[in-house]
C-alpha cells in the first residue's frame, strides 16, 4: 500500500510541474493576467526585432495590387471593374535620416494605362535639416512648368516639422510587413500595448510549418489577431485587424473626420528570409476590405516581395540622404512661402533670376 500511494505521489508531482511548462509555453491554464503578461511580452519581442531591421539598412521590393471599388468623392474608379497596378519601392534609413523613393504604374482609374517605362515617379527624404517631397511623372507635357517635376521641402528650423517623418513607413504598399495596419498611425506593437483587453490563447497554432503563439486583443474601435511565430525571430506570421470607422481617431492622410465604415485588413502566406542573424518576412499577401454607412467599399489584395534587403549599409558612401533624384528645372515651393516658387538646379535652390537661395535664410511664416 506503501508502494501505491508513492506512486500516486510521483505521478501528481510530474502531472503539476508538466501542467507548469505547459502554462509558460502557451497551453494550459494561466490567470488573465498571467495571460497579458504574456502577450505583451511577444509583443515586445516581436518590436525587439523590428527596431533591429530598421535601425540601418537599404531595402529594395515591388508589389502587384489588384483592386476594385465604389467611392463618391472618386467617380472615376468604375464600380466593380477590377484595376492592376505595379509599384517598385526602395527604403533607406540609419535610425535618424529616413528616405522612400516608389514608382508606380499599371491601371489609372480615370487615366490611360501606363507601362513601367512611363511610370509615376515619387521621393521623400528627411536628412534632419530638411524634409524633400518630390513627384515626376515622364508623361508630363514638355510646355507644362512642372514637366521636370515638383518639388515641397520643408524647413526643420523654421517651420519644425516632426523628424520622425513616418510617412515614409506607412504611405506606401507592403506596409502590414513593417508592422503598419491600415488605420493606423503608429507600428502595431504600439497599439496593442495601449489596448483595453490583450490575452494569449493557450494553444497554439500552426501557420506554414510553425508553431505559432496567437494574440487578441481589443481597443476602442479596434479589434487584433496577431499569429507570433518564435521560429522567425518573433515576426508576424499571420494578422487580422478590424477598425470601425471612424469612432477612434482619424486615419493618416484626412484632414477632416470621414463618413462612418469598417475595415478589414488580413496578411498571410508569409514567407521568412535570413539575413544575417535576423530573419524577414520578404513575401506576404495582404487583403484590405473596407466600406462605409453610405454605400462606399474598398477591395484590395496585394502580394508584395522584398527583392533586396541590407543591414548597416555604408550609408555615406551610398550618398544615402542625398536630394540627388531632384532634376533640373525642377518647380520648387517651400513650405511656409505661399505662392512663391523656385527651381531646383545642379543640386541647389535658385530664384527666377538664377541666384542661389539659403533655404536657412528664407523667411517662412511659423506653423501655428
């Protein structure tokens, strides 16, 4: 009887301690705050590895954008007639200077079809002095003034304009893979941590091959599934994020409070390459699902692709942060000057006259 009851002892003991490495790995029964201990620790490692892909490095990606809609301030976009477009984007950052340089081509709704050869050229660049924003199109009639481009460049000392320059991570295509969801103005990690609810389910699943870690959380208007992958550096294997339009905050790029919708927004088929000792989602899908109260919808899948990616570039003998993509002849309005226009030459800002202008020296009128 001795013999019994110890072995019933031995077995409680291995059954409690493999229940406790059960509740550390994800399964098993944790408290709810045990739970979004957890998830917020995920959270930060996942952020751990985003910081160390963007604090240097060059990336280089395209993406193909299939798309249809019916929006009433846009009546050009034909409803439910399916448009393709094409766009090559390159990224550049050290942690302090940021540039994106993208150009674009395919189906314009409202527009002629364009090839890669006659695409939409556009440029942004923060050098901590100056942010440069920058657009040429090839097709541009040679008798319009701005046939070699346009140009807005903003003063830091005069009009002090945010360094971060994140538009740069979240207005282009292939953003859910930097961590940026439509909507949303800061990288995802930033959300959840100011979520109302956040857990981690206690099972895990699997997304292509690996045992993910899966995360819900819910903010005001906002809800998150966010699949964690450990394999691959705790990256994002998998998300789904819903907004309700727009009963939170204002979504990047409006001025004004929009008409009332949801949003959908889901990345998947996430594909991981190493570079270095770091890996990166360099292929994915994404979908964006969207409509309004009044009728308004938005359908988009995109496939994006990373074709080149480098850590700790040489950035300056790149000449990285250079405004070198600005042409000759360029039209040239500073921000602050309102009706005044220069022309971009040999690298420089000249007036009408051709006299070189100090953009240190110019007189703008001060953001309010």
């Amino acid at each position: 009887m001795r013999s019994y009851k110890g072995k019933i002892l031995l077995l409680m003991v291995v059954w409690v301690g493999f229940g406790g490495v059960c509740a550390l790995a994800g399964g098993g029964s944790m408290t709810a705050k045990e739970s979004r201990a957890r998830a917020l620790e995920l959270v930060d490692k996942y952020a751990e590895t985003q910081d160390k892909l963007r604090s240097s490095f060059i990336s280089k990606s395209k993406t193909t954008n299939k798309f249809k809609g019916f929006i009433h301030e846009r009546p050009a976009l034909k409803k439910d007639k399916l448009y393709k477009t094409n766009l090559k984007l390159e990224l550049r950052s050290d942690g302090n200077r940021h540039y994106g340089s993208h150009k674009t081509w395919g189906d314009r709704f409202g527009m002629h079809t364009t090839t890669e050869e006659h695409a939409c050229h556009g440029y942004n660049l923060w050098d901590m002095n100056t942010l440069y924003d920058y657009n040429y199109h090839p097709d541009t009639p040679a008798d319009w003034p701005d046939k070699n481009g346009s140009a807005y460049l903003t003063p830091k000392n005069k009009l002090g304009t945010s360094t971060s320059n994140s538009n740069i991570w979240t207005s282009v295509y292939g953003r859910p893979g930097r961590g940026f969801f439509y909507g949303g103005n800061v990288r995802i990690d930033s959300e959840m941590r100011e979520a109302e609810t956040i857990s981690l389910q206690p099972e895990r699943e699997e997304i292509n091959g690996s045992e993910c870690y899966v995360i819900n959380a819910k903010a005001k208007g906002c809800r998150y599934k966010i699949w964690i992958d450990p394999k691959h550096n705790y990256h994002i294997a998998q998300a789904i994020v819903e907004r309700d339009w727009w009963s939170f905050s204002r979504p990047e790029g409006y001025s004004k409070k929009p008409t009332p919708g949801k949003s959908r927004t889901v990345l998947k088929n996430v594909r991981f390459k190493k570079v270095g000792d770091v890996w990166l989602p360099a292929e994915f899908d994404y979908t964006l699902n969207k409509n309004t109260v009044r009728g308004d919808y938005f359908q988009s899948h995109c496939h994006h692709k990373i074709t080149k990616f480098m850590i700790n570039p040489d950035h300056d003998a790149l000449r990285s942060f250079e405004p070198a993509f600005i042409k000759n002849g360029a039209m040239v309005r500073i921000k602050g000057l309102d009706g005044i226009v220069y022309t971009w030459q040999d690298g420089k800002l000249v007036d009408e006259n051709g006299k070189k202008v100090d953009l240190d020296k110019l007189k703008v009128r001060k953001r309010k």
